[in-house]
C-alpha cells in the first residue's frame, strides 16, 4: 500500500471528491482507509444498560469519520504540493525502497 498514517492525501472519487485530509488509520486487510474530516458518517448510540458503564457511554447522535476505499484517494506531494501517483525507487547504498513523487521526482519518506 503506498499510503502511510499521517499522510496528506486528497480524495478524487465519490461523494467527498476535491477534500484533502491526514491519513488517520490503514487498513490494508481491506485496502481501506480513514482520513480525517472526509467520509463523516452518523451513528445512533444508545444508552449503557449496566452501572458500570453508565458515565462511559452516552446516548445520543455520533459523527465517526468512516473508511474509504484506497483506489479513491490520491497522495498529497509534500514538495509540489499536489495530488499524484507514487513510484518506488530503491537505495543503492542500503537497498531500502523510498516513496517517490511521480511527477517531481522527489523522495516522499
């Protein structure tokens, strides 16, 4: 997966087309992520039944920021600041493999 938490990546099919949010969680079991602020969904929360866990839950309406598909979001280039596709490039001296933005050229990590 070439997406990494604490990303900035912008989403480019769906309901939230065109908004730019950070990485929160990867899930690549599924090939989903969660960004934050994009994807908000509701949900019914209902009250505690037992004492002890009477003060940890409240009852009401919630907004979670739910996963998304990974095919629907694209990397943010921390140098040419826009949406693009990663390449890989690997270290001749260590033989790591880096992140590279495909349009700069430039090393994402």
């Amino acid at each position: 997966m070439d997406i990494k938490r604490g990303d900035t990546v912008k989403v480019v099919a769906g309901n939230d087309r065109g908004k730019q949010g950070e990485v929160l969680r990867v899930i690549p079991e599924t090939n989903r992520v969660v960004v934050q602020s994009v994807n908000i969904r509701k949900k019914h929360q209902k009250q505690a039944q037992t004492q002890a866990r009477q003060g940890q839950i409240k009852p009401g309406i919630i907004q979670f920021d739910a996963p998304l598909s990974a095919s629907n979001v694209m990397l943010v280039c921390p140098h040419c600041h826009e949406a693009v596709r990663v390449g890989h490039q690997r270290d001749a001296d260590t033989g790591r493999s880096h992140r590279v933005c495909r349009n700069c050229q430039s090393l994402i990590d």
